[in-house]
C-alpha cells in the first residue's frame, strides 16, 4: 500500500464552505493524494488529557456561533472508525493513557475542511484530542503515529498558522493581513523550508508577530503532530497552500504536506 503522506492544514471557519477560492484549493489537495484508507485528524479545537478518541455514528459537533444558522444543520455521517481507534490506542505507550469518549463527534475544525476534501463521507474519521501545547511531546505523539501512514492513514494536524483573532478589525474573507499575521506567517514559511523544526519549536521567544499571531496556541500546535508523523521531521515539506502568502480573514492559508 502507498504510503500516505501527513498534512498539516488551515481549517478556516464555516464560512469556508463558502468560499470558492480555498475551497477549490483543498479539493484539488485531496484529489492529488492517494485514496486513504480513513483519516486521523487532531484539531486545535479539542484540547483534552488524557489523550481522547471520538466516536463513530454520534452527531457533529457545532462549537462556534455568530455565523449563518445553516452551518449547524450541516451533517458528516462518516463510516465506523472504532477500529482504527483500536488501533491508535494500542500503539501508545502506558504513560500516555487513552480515552474513548462514546459521545463525542467531529468538530468543526474537522469536519468543515473535510466536508469539502472528502463530500462523500465516504472514509472512516477519527478524531484525536490535543492533550498538550508542548512541541517535544506533540512530535513524539506524531512519530507514534507514523507507521499508520502505511497502512493508508491519512494524519491530519488542522490549526491555523495565525489565529490572532482578538487582534483582527474586521471580519472578511478577502481583509487585508495585519503586519503581524505576515511576519508569523513568512517566518514560519522559512523555518518549513527549511525544515528547521527546532526554530519553529522555539515560536514563542523567536517568531516575530507575538503574541499577536498566538495569544493563545492551540491553533499552531497541530503543526508538531504532523511533523512528527513525517518520514524525516527535518526534511523540508511540500507547501501545497499559502506557500506564497495567501490569506483569509487576514489569517493564514498556510497548508502543507509532509512524506
């Protein structure tokens, strides 16, 4: 079987069902990866230890507010994922202990960005929670999770690689970036490239832009799961989205794939 790569990717808000542009830019993503087997995501919006699994054939979960009513009664009723949680359970070590939540669904930082990757729902998802911000740990937790990109797995890390919204003056689409939302952005763009895992470890006395870019990081930790799920954490990744500066609501599309 192909080995599948890992992505890490920006999940926008519900809006983004909306949105041409990005929308069209994470289906042609998907449409260029081999067909996964079923998909583990780990989303910055379920931040829980211990390290959690969701459950298969419960409803979404709708965890946001001030956006069109519809958005909540959109659905994503994908197949029974019980035994790739099975499995993600039986390869952590006894110090990092699993729970399998039985009525917790996909959130919207899953399911809105693979509603478009993957409309048909057609391919067995498992959420993941994030049980720390601590990079070292979070490359560890995605280095446990390689040998499953073998096995057809798609390891999704879903954040934004800016997510200062307190810090943001207006609410569009197409809003110009504020200078601190570039200045994260391009030096991460840089770190990637290079694929300098300890710079970007190091985000919070050394990237420029914060805490603007971060007050709070849940949205950039997602980052360290992907790499550590990559072949060679080091090796600098294909940068599939946003590599050449791209916004939305000012945030950035940053998105990318690593072998």
């Amino acid at each position: 079987m192909t080995r599948m790569p890992a992505l890490f990717i920006g999940h926008g808000a519900p809006p983004l069902l909306d949105d041409p542009i990005w929308s069209g830019q994470l289906r042609a993503l998907a449409a260029d990866l081999p067909r996964p087997s079923a998909i583990l995501i780990v989303s910055a919006h379920w931040e829980s230890a211990p390290l959690s699994l969701s459950a298969s054939g419960v409803p979404l979960v709708y965890d946001f507010g001030g956006f069109d009513p519809k958005y909540h009664q959109m659905t994503y009723a994908t197949p029974d994922a019980s035994a790739l949680a099975a499995r993600v359970a039986a390869m952590m070590p006894s110090t990092e202990p699993v729970h399998q939540h039985s009525s917790r669904g996909l959130d919207h930082g899953a399911w809105v960005p693979l509603r478009i990757m993957y409309p048909e729902a057609d391919v067995p998802v498992l959420q993941m929670s994030l049980p720390t911000h601590d990079p070292a740990r979070l490359l560890a937790l995605g280095a446990r999770l390689r040998d499953l990109r073998d096995e057809g797995v798609l390891v999704v890390g879903s954040g934004f690689l800016t997510h200062g919204l307190p810090f943001l003056r207006e609410f569009r689409i197409d809003a110009e970036a504020p200078g601190w939302s570039r200045d994260f952005d391009a030096w991460a763009g840089e770190a990637l490239t290079r694929g300098d895992v300890d710079e970007l470890a190091a985000y919070s006395s050394r990237a420029p832009g914060m805490p603007y870019a971060h007050p709070t990081v849940e949205h950039y930790a997602p980052l360290f799961v992907t790499l550590g799920a990559a072949s060679d954490p080091g090796l600098p990744p294909e940068q599939v989205i946003g590599a050449d500066g791209e916004f939305w609501m000012g945030l950035s599309k940053r998105s990318f794939a690593v072998a």
